[in-house]
C-alpha cells in the first residue's frame, strides 16, 4: 500500500497552527497536528503508512527567553538530527531554532506587529522565485540578537530586525513571520519552497490511496460487529457512512432521526439517496413532534442547544439498544475537532460537546469509530465524491447541529418552523437558479422576534421579518457577507412575500465576523 509523504506540525500553541496544516493540505501534502511534547518516534510508529518528510515548529504565545518555557525535548533533537530531517520555525519555534543552535535571544527594542516589509538579502531556499520586498504579518516581542556562525541571515526587516535565517548543512530553517496567514505575500509559495524544494515531498495525498487505507483499517477493526451510524444528511455523517458502507457492507445500520428542525424535506430526500439509490440499511425516525414539545416556549440559545442534544442521545440510544450485535458507533469527526479538542501543553479532557449534537453517552458501552478525523471538510467533499455521492449533496453549506432552532430567534413552534423551512428553501432555490449558490460558503435565513406593518393588497398586515444571511469565508473563522446585486435581492425579497404567508418584510446582514458572528444565535 503507498506511502504519504508527510510533514509534522509541532503546536507550541499558535492561534496560527491550523492554517499552517490547512495551506499544506491545499498542496495535497499530507500532514498533522502534534503536542511539541509528543514523540517524533511514537508518532511515526503509530502510523506505518506515512513517510516523514519534514516538521514546522508553529509559533506561540511564550517566550523562549521565560522559565520553563516550552522546548523540544532531548529524544526529538536527537531523532531529527539523527535522520536529517528538515525544520522550519515559525515566529516562536524560529526563536526556538536560535536558542538550541547556540544562538542569543533578547526582548527586541523594537516589537512588530501586524503587517511589516522584510527584504530578502541573501539566497535562501525558502524564498526561491520570491520577489525581494515582502509584506509579511508579524506577531513578536523578541527578536535574534546574534546566531550561530554555520547560520545565514536571509531577509531583515525594515526596523533592520533578523526575519529569516537558514542552516542548510542542519536542515534548519527559519521565519520571524507568519507565511501561513493570508497577510503574507507569497505565503503560499514559501511553505511550497520549504515542502517541495527544501523536504522533498513527492508522494501526494490522494483520495483513492486514503479509501483503501482506511477501508482495509475498519475491515480489520470491526471483524464480523454490527456498526451504528447517526446520519444526519449533512456532509459529513454522510461521507462517513458511505465509506463504513464500502468497508463494511449491510453491517452498518444507520439511523436518521427528524427532529422537525431540518430543511424542508431533509428527511425525504436522505431516506431516497442513501436507502433506495445506495440500499443502505437505514432506520427512520420521526421524532419532530418529541422535539418541538421539549422546545416549547424555550428562547434562550444555549438552553435550545442542550435540550435538543438531551433529546437526539435519548432516542438514539433507545434505538440502538434495538439493534442486536452492535459493538461500534461511527461519528463523521473532522480534523480541526481533533485539533480544537487536544491542548498544546498536554493531553486535554475536554470533547467538543457540540460535536454529532452532544457526542457518545458513555452507558452506550459502544466503541468510536472516526473515519474522517485526519480531514479537513474540503478533503472530505473530495472523498464523497470519489465514493459516488452526488455533487448536489457534496457541495452543500454549512448547517448547525440544533438546525433552524438557531435561526428562529424566539421560542420554536410548528408555525414558525414551517415560515422558516419555506423562505430557506426560497432562498436556496434563487441562488441555484442565478448560478451563486457555489460562489457562496454558506446562506440561510433567519426568523427574527419582530412583527413589522405591511400592505398587502387593499388590506395592511402585521407579519414576520425575515434576514437573509450569505458569507463566503474560508474556515468559519472569519467571514464576510456576499455581495448580492440588487436584481437578485428584489427578486428573492419578492418571491419570498408573495409565497411564503406570514412574511411581509426581507431584510439582508451586511454584518462581517467579526465582530458579529455567522450564525444568530
């Protein structure tokens, strides 16, 4: 079975690290996200189908000049020089590189932050094909007083401040300043000139090679057990269950559960796909009356949130317990819960509790299995459809875990629900129709608390608000609204009053995150 080249990240607890592992994987290189205290050894043993190639040290909020501060330990210095494997530091693990060569750190007179202009003085690697003046994001308090003499200072800013250097015969390699972040110029082609030119990766990751690993890897797992999959229709339970189905055939049962807060015909249109189209076994569940009862007169988000996760463990387990040899549960987890889930100073307890709609009740006494964690949600589309999921439901957007109990911003009844699931449908269906629905990362509407006066024929009305939301963003993290033009608004905000009763008013969020969020609640 082929090998991936790989690079390892060591987290020194950068708000950064991520970015560094989403702009390598956008170079199809495989990569990971480790503790800096973790074991290079262990962490190759565990996983004898990768090759490593290289390791970025990430920055972090310490300083190397603090007690105590974290370090690479004796047995990783010893195992990359050992096998010359090359280093990239970033803004701290540049410190870090400085401070166990021999070099001198000191609090820099002068601190940078935000965007600087560096300038490239002498050839490097690293800036192969890159343009002499650089804008760069910078984040630091200290800075290099002298390096070692085997070092070379490759690029210096304009406060005169070192901002690169490289030990070539060391395989060491280092940035003062963040190329993983969107600020950077040439960001992009300098972690490529570190990756491709400097590391040598050459074996790609590739969807057909992750599915025959991993279906071989569940094969041998689960032997002859039966397998219990939540699938809710979103993109990755979705994704999850078909690549279970490949590795495991009819000893996967899935189970979808209506909880009344899903788009309109969500359920209808999953039990088509997945149980006459793909013939998975496929238990339904309609629990939106259940639901709606528990939600009654409920406003406050958080409280929405925990009944709604209450309620879809509760039923869950009840028909589980229906399923007779069941030893394994399959989540659709994805790599950044992975990340957001581990603390860079240690192994941590907490589990994203938003995760599957509240994660896996221990009295279930069943195993997790995760078949996506090593994915990030791009990489997952790409391998859905590879295994024959149809494009329409690859590309779907976002949408949360508590449904439109998020996006109705009072108490939830049948009434507002159905407002809700046909003004999104509405808006949906416009974004198809006028080709933006794949320009956009994720769109919805949303029922406000709010009545306003309209009129309606001869006659005035007193009927909902409806806000429309549609940004286009990366990761979530940050995310700015769509600029629609005014042919598409009025058409959408037309179609929705005259269709939709209950609605007489369409406003649209010109609100960016931050500082508000993506959601409303």
């Amino acid at each position: 079975m082929k090998k991936f080249d790989f690079i390892l990240i060591l987290d020194f607890g950068s708000q950064y690290t991520q970015l560094i592992a989403r702009k390598t994987r956008e170079s199809r290189v495989y990569c990971e996200i480790h503790p800096f205290h973790e074991s290079i050894k262990d962490i190759i043993a565990s996983n004898n189908n990768l090759n490593l190639k290289g390791v970025i040290l990430s920055g972090g909020p310490a300083s190397v000049l603090e007690k105590d501060s974290p370090a690479l330990s004796k047995e990783n210095l010893d195992f990359i020089r050992g096998n010359k494997i090359p280093v990239l530091g970033l803004c701290y693990g540049f410190h870090l590189i400085a401070k166990f060569s021999g070099g001198k750190i000191h609090k820099a007179k002068q601190r940078e932050y935000g965007h600087t202009y560096i300038s490239i003085i002498n050839k490097s690697g690293l800036f192969n094909k890159i343009k002499k003046d650089l804008k760069v994001w910078m984040s630091h308090g200290d800075s290099i007083r002298f390096l070692p003499d085997d070092f070379i200072v490759t690029s210096k800013s304009k406060n005169g401040i070192i901002s690169s250097f490289e030990n070539k015969k060391s395989g060491l390699y280092g940035l003062q300043f963040h190329p993983e972040v969107h600020h950077t110029e040439q960001g992009n082609d300098i972690l490529n000139n570190f990756v491709f030119g400097i590391c040598k990766v050459k074996n790609l990751f590739e969807a057909e090679s992750f599915i025959e690993t991993k279906v071989k890897e569940i094969k041998d797992k689960v032997g002859k057990s039966t397998v219990i999959c939540a699938l809710s229709g979103g993109v990755d339970s979705s994704v999850a269950a078909m690549l279970m189905k490949k590795a495991i055939g009819n000893k996967l049962t899935c189970i979808h559960i209506d909880n009344g807060l899903m788009r309109k015909n969500e359920s209808e249109t999953v039990i088509k796909l997945f149980r006459k189209n793909f013939k998975f076994n496929l238990k339904f569940v309609d629990a939106s009356e259940l639901f709606l009862s528990r939600l009654k007169k409920v406003i406050d988000p958080e409280k929405k949130r925990k009944i709604i996760g209450k309620t879809f463990i509760e039923i869950f387990e009840r028909e589980a317990k229906k399923i007779k040899g069941a030893k394994y549960l399959v989540q659709g987890t994805l790599y950044p819960d992975v990340i957001e889930s581990v603390s860079f100073k240690g192994p941590s307890v907490t589990i994203k509790s938003h995760h599957n709609v509240g994660g896996l009740p221990k009295k279930m006494d069943l195993m997790l299995i995760e078949p996506l964690r090593e994915l990030f949600k791009d990489e997952v589309r790409v391998i859905g459809k590879k295994l024959g999921l149809p494009e329409f439901f690859i590309k779907r957007h976002p949408f949360p875990g508590p449904g439109l109990a998020v996006r109705i911003i009072s108490d939830i009844t049948k009434q507002k629900t159905t407002i809700l699931k046909e003004v999104d449908n509405i808006f949906i269906e416009g974004l198809i129709k006028f080709g933006l629905y794949d320009k956009i990362w994720q769109a919805f509407a949303v029922l406000l608390p709010v009545q306003s006066v309209g009129v309606m024929g001869d006659e005035r009305s007193y009927e909902n608000v409806i806000a429309l939301r549609a940004v286009n963003s990366v990761d979530g993290m940050t995310a700015d609204f769509f600029h629609f033009e005014k042919e598409f608004l009025t058409y959408i905000s037309n179609k929705i009053i005259n269709t939709v009763k209950g609605v007489n008013r369409v406003v649209y969020d010109i609100s960016s995150k931050p500082p508000a969020t993506i959601e409303w609640e």
